[in-house]
C-alpha cells in the first residue's frame, strides 16, 4: 500500500503521450527502454512515492499519468531529470502537467479529506477555475452552495472527492480528483450537480482525464 499523503503535501501529475515511431523500433529495443524507465520510477525515493495510471484506452491525446507527491517542490525537478536520461524519454512528449498543494476543504461537512486512496482502481481528474463572481460571494453563501455539492456527493458513497489547491502556483484555481471502482456512479453524479446554482459560478472544468491505475510495468506494456 502507498504510503498516506500528508495535508501540504505538492501533488504533480504529469500526462505522457507516447510518440508512434516507438512503435516501430525493434522488440529488444523497445522491451530495453521499458524497463529502464520502469527501474528509475522504481528507485525513486520512498518519500517521493509515483503513482502510475494508464489512459491509452480512455484518451486520444496521453497514455500514461505519473502522480507524485513531494513536500518539497524541488523534488519534482529531480525525478524530471532522472526520467529525461531515459531511452524511452526521448519518445514521450508531456501533453498536460498539473501542479497543485493538498489541504483540508475550507468549508464545513466537505467531501474527501487530502488523501488518495490505492484501493480505488479508477481516478478521474480535471482543473477547475471559478469565475471571479464565486470569490465576490461571502463565505455563508457559498458555503449554502457548498452544501448542496455535499448533499448530493453523499448519495455517492462509491465516489470519493479529492480536491488540490493550484492558486499562484500554476494556471488553474484546482485539481479536482475523483476516485472510484464504478465510473458509471460518477456519471450521474456530474448529471446531478450540473442542476445546482453552484455550478454557474464555474469558468472551467476541462480537460477530463479517465485514467485506469496499475503498476508502472503494466502502463509501459500497454504502449506497445
């Protein structure tokens, strides 16, 4: 089992999208650069643990989704380097980087606390930006709204929420995260709060990422 997150914790989740002529080197080639890449990630250190999931069935535009988490924010760059000397990083282009810090909800009777939980075999993520007008409101009101978020997320027991803080250090307001066994619950439960006047105040809530956890081996044979 991964080790729990800790509330400051920076996440990094880093999307790959694998480069066809890959595809086309030889076997030994190909099954040489996977494995370096999969012994790196598996000898990064134990408090800068790399959470692997795979999207090639569920995205056009990423393959692979490598979540880490750091308390320290230079960490990241130093598992940047040690994947960019790989074979196989010269065949990965980053489609989407997302940089956010985990912390409790501001709001009373919120959803997940700032933990991931590896029991959960799907993760669907996305950035969130709220529209100005959202930071006009006074906290009771928004917390009114809030509890209709939470009202409805609690008919969802299969869903578990999952909210990161981007604010001055990246381009979105949010990462949201939602992790899950059955996406179909996750569905209707989107349906449902797109009914609420809580969501009028969002500006952005895409790209929508479906990823599949499993081990780094298995994501790397599913390129090819």
């Amino acid at each position: 089992m991964a080790p729990s997150l800790l509330e400051g914790e920076y996440s990094k989740l880093n999307f790959y999208k694998l480069d066809k002529t890959w595809r086309r080197l030889p076997e030994d080639e190909k099954k040489a650069s996977k494995q370096e890449f999969a012994s790196v990630v598996a000898e990064l250190p134990s408090e800068l643990p790399i959470t692997t999931y795979g999207l090639t069935g569920t995205r056009a535009d990423c393959d692979i989704l490598l979540a880490q988490q750091s308390m320290e924010l230079a960490a990241f760059d130093e598992t940047a380097r040690r994947l960019n000397h790989t074979h196989l990083a010269g065949y990965l282009d980053q489609s989407y980087s997302y940089l956010a810090v985990r912390r409790k909800t501001q709001y009373k009777h919120g959803g997940g606390g700032p933990e991931l939980n590896d029991a959960y075999k799907y993760l669907i993520v996305y950035p969130m930006v709220k529209k100005r007008e959202w930071y006009q409101l006074s906290q009771d009101e928004r917390q009114q709204m809030m509890n209709d978020h939470f009202r409805i997320g609690h008919k969802y027991p299969s869903v578990k929420i999952n909210t990161t803080y981007s604010f001055g250090l990246d381009d979105q307001e949010f990462v949201v995260g939602f992790e899950t066994d059955e996406p179909r619950d996750f569905v209707s439960l989107v349906m449902e709060l797109r009914e609420i006047p809580g969501g009028f105040y969002t500006e952005r809530e895409t790209p929508v990422f479906a990823c599949v956890r499993m081990g780094i081996e298995e994501a790397l044979d599913a390129l090819g």
